[in-house]
C-alpha cells in the first residue's frame, strides 16, 4: 500500500546557512572510544603514533567536522596535567563517572596530533566537577599560549613548539545531574561557569563558550536550570548545551520513529528561554545552542551497566550498542531536526564516534566497519551545502502513543546557489505504508542527480564485523523528474536523501 506527499521548496527562503559544525562528534575516556578505539599501536594499520588507520580513514569518511573531547562524564573528575608529557610518568587514575581505570596514555597532545590526521576541530570540555577557574586558565594557557610563560613553556618542552588556538570550550559537562562528580545547583553552576568564562575571555575574547544546560528534558529542573545558569552567566557565554538520546521502549516503533518531534520540542523550548533571558536583559545579544550530545542509546540495556565494587577495568566494552535500520533511520531524522533548526543550533555532536553507542566500531586488533548509523550521518554531511531553505511538506499522519498524530514524512532542504544543487533529506516514518512524494520548487525545473534510500525488510536488520555491509544505502530506482518536479516513493522505515539540479523555468529539460 502507498500513499502521497508533497514536499514545495522555496528557494528564496533561506532558514540559515548550512553549519558544518552540525557534524560534530565526540570522542570521551569511556569504554573502548580511546583505547582500542582511536588508539592502538599494536594494530596492523596503526601508524607511528599509534593511532589506528582503518578509524583515521572511517573517520574522514563520516565527514566528521568537529570533535568534543575529553568527556562527558568523565572530564568532571579529569587532572588535565596527568595526560601530558613522558608516558612512562603518567599516573594512572581511577574515574569515577565510568568506574574503570585510566591510564592517562592519551592525553591532550595526542588527541591534538589525531584531530589534524583526521581533519576535524577541537572543542575541549573543562572540568568544572572536581576543579574550577584556575585549573581551566592553566589548561588554555598550555594549549594556547605563543610562549614565555610556565605553561607554555612546558607546550614546547613536550615537542609542541606551536600553540594549539583552540576556539570552542564547555564549561564542564552535565552539571545538572546527580550522577556528576561535583554536581551543583543551577545557581553555584550558572555563578561558576561566568567566572570560568570571564577569566578564559581575559586570555583571548574571542573564544567560544559553551554552558551546560539540561542534561535531558526530562531532568526535574529542566527550564529552570537554563534560567538560572543564563541568567548569570549570559555575558560569558555563547552557546548553551542540549543533551538527547532515544530508545525504542516497550516495541513502540512508531514513537520511536517520530524521535525528531521531541527534538525539535527541546530546540523550541530552549531558544525561547534564552530569548526571555536576553529580553529581560533588553540585551541583543542571541544565544546559540550547541547539542553536544545526541543519539540513540538503549540506556537500559546490559552493555551500558558500568563496572562496581572492587573491578576497575581498563577500556571496558561499555555503551557498545549495535544498531539497527530503525536506529539509522531515527539518526537520519534528528539529522533532519538538526538542520531545520541551524538559524539556532550553532554546533552538534553525534555521541560518540567509535566503539561507544558509535557509528564506528572496532574489534581489538582486528577490523573496523560502520554501523547503520554511519551512512545518513556520512551523506548529510556529505551533501547539505549552501543555506538550509523553507521545505513545506504535505504529508499522511501516522499514530504515535508518545506524540500523537505526526507526519509520516519529515524533511528538510539544502541549496547551494553556486552550484545549482539543491538536496531534499526525507524520512518516512510509517511502519507499513510506502509513502510516494512529490518535490517541487516554484519558479524551478529540477534535473535528477541521485537518489538514494536506506531501507530494509527487516528493520532490525544490523551490520556485524562478519557482515558488514548487511545494511547499506542503495539507489532508489523510484525517483525520476518530469516537467512538474521530482517524484520518489520512500519505502516504510526508511531515510532518503534526493540530489537535484535546478534551474529556472525554461532553462533546463526535465529526465526520467
């Protein structure tokens, strides 16, 4: 059974230009995300510093731009000095957030030297947990003063002789639970945070700053904690985190389909509370959001039970899921959700990046492959250029316990003007029906670059290290352009992206 949509793009209506720091990812101390991860020098593609080549080149493939480091939980209790200079000298510590051992082998050198092997931007996390103001002017000093200082100095006499000029910084991570190391109310947060940021914006005033909002909309004091914390802190800070991740409970699919309404709820509720804030200030000054966490996690599933008791392993298997087509399809929403809002949400991160609830993952000295996530993450990235421009979508509705009645299409368009390509990112959402859509952009005759769909019968269908390309995003024979526009069915659970050439009416012939 099918049924019809319509999707009508408006060219001129430009939402705000595509952010590449929306493909943002993370990579924290927890499970196997380092060691054995990014990390492994005994592995036969690891180069000479032991980074791991198979992940280096997954990496650049996934079109990652940006990457949080080094937590996440784990930086609430983190001794930044205890990850630099000779190896062989470093302590090694247990953390607590995760309850494993670490042994500091890694550090903020050489998470510096693989972030230019793999292409992408720092964006450093402070600890705010366990340590404050004093511990966070340090850090920025050995990473991004010239030279002539203790700090500095000490850059250079480990073999970096350039500083780093790192721009974006959290100010800590998650403050707001109480599973935090050194969790704090919204108003010793909030007070913190502007300190921190004050003093980090006497070094360099033009550094970024992120503050910890809510680490989930469902926290008691969801609202209120991003009052307070811009209420104090809005002068320091530029951006305020949001933290999401989603399941599919109780085999509500449907529900579970539908993640991205949810998303775009958070993004709504939180733009209006900075906007109140900054009213109340009769400030003109727009606070951006960075959603530096986000995924599908089943929290409650077995492999994201941390060790206990007197067992502190080192680079447990942890937060291992392995996704499915249904995961895929909800990461191609958010993606959706992402870029709708991209006049707000300023940077993003996909957590985390291998091994860890990851579109990467790894086996110790064996092969690395991509999850089903790792495709509509690789080909949004890959192909949203230009400026994010208004998509009106006339779609059938599917019923969700948790949302109610909710399109069965969700979309969002890219066009980039230099090159006359415009790229329509589609989900279908029921779980039955095929949906048949129609693309049109008024004033605009559209020529039929690509279309490509992932999908599949069985919507639990995964990849595996023996089977790695059970799911992949295959061409979508459907599509094909007439004089009207572009027609596409989208199969039931499924995501799609449609690359389009256009051009204004009666300048270019219709295909297919």
């Amino acid at each position: 059974m099918s049924e019809t949509a319509s999707i009508t793009i408006d060219l001129g209506a430009v939402i705000a230009p595509v952010r590449r720091r929306l493909f943002g990812s993370f990579v924290e101390h927890l499970g196997r995300a380092v060691y054995t991860g990014i990390y492994e020098p005994g592995h036969a593609t690891a180069d000479e510093d032991g980074f791991r080549g198979d992940v280096l080149e997954l990496t650049r493939e996934l079109g990652v731009s940006t990457v949080r480091y080094p937590g996440g939980n784990f930086v609430s209790g983190y001794r930044w000095e205890d990850g630099i200079g000779p190896k062989e000298t470093r302590p090694r510590r247990l953390d607590l957030a995760w309850h494993t051992l670490e042994t500091n082998e890694i550090g903020l050198d050489e998470f510096m030297r693989w972030a230019r092997k793999a292409e992408i931007e720092p964006m450093l996390a402070v600890n705010l947990g366990t340590r404050g103001i004093q511990e966070a002017v340090d850090l920025l000093e050995y990473a991004n003063h010239h030279g002539g200082t203790a700090l500095s100095e000490l850059r250079r006499a480990n073999g970096i002789e350039e500083p780093y000029g790192i721009t974006m910084w959290c100010l800590g991570n998650e403050m707001d639970g109480p599973w935090q190391t050194g969790h704090k109310t919204a108003y010793e947060y909030g007070r913190l945070a502007a300190e921190t940021g004050r003093a980090l914006r006497q070094f360099d005033p033009a550094l970024e700053l992120v503050a910890c909002g809510s680490s989930s909309s469902s926290m008691p004091t969801f609202a209120d904690w991003e009052r307070t914390v811009l209420t104090e802190a809005f002068e320091q800070v530029d951006m305020i985190s949001l933290h999401a991740y989603y399941a599919e409970e109780d085999g509500d699919l449907a529900s579970f389909l539908a993640s991205a309404v949810d998303m775009d709820r958070f993004v709504t509720t939180i733009v209006q509370i900075a906007d109140e804030v900054a009213a109340a200030r009769t400030s003109e000054k727009q606070i951006m959001l960075s959603f530096d966490e986000w995924n599908v996690w089943y929290q409650k599933a077995a492999p994201s039970v941390p060790p206990s008791g007197t067992d502190w392993p080192q680079a447990p298997r942890l937060l291992e899921d392995h996704y499915s087509v249904a995961d895929a399809v909800v990461v191609g929403g958010l993606l959706i959700s992402l870029l709708r809002h991209s006049d707000r949400v300023a940077a993003a991160s996909l957590a985390q990046l291998v091994n860890v609830i990851a579109p990467i993952m790894t086996e110790p000295d064996g092969v690395a492959w991509r999850q089903t996530t790792f495709h509509p993450f690789a080909l949004t990235s890959r192909h949203a250029a230009g400026n994010v421009v208004l998509s009106a979508v006339d779609s059938p509705l599917v019923s969700t316990s948790r949302f109610g009645d909710q399109a069965a299409v969700d979309a969002v368009s890219t066009w980039d003007e230099d090159s006359d390509e415009l790229t329509v990112f589609m989900v279908n959402r029921s779980t039955t029906d095929a949906v048949a859509v129609h693309i049109q952009a008024p004033g605009h005759k559209l020529s039929l670059l690509e279309a490509i769909s992932l999908h599949d019968e069985d919507v639990y269908a995964r990849n595996t290290s023996a089977d790695q390309e059970r799911v992949i995003p295959r061409i979508n024979l459907s599509a094909a352009t007439t004089s009207s526009g572009c027609g596409v069915e989208l199969p039931p659970a499924s995501w799609s992206v449609i690359r389009l050439r256009t051009a204004t009416s009666g300048h270019l012939q219709p295909n297919g």
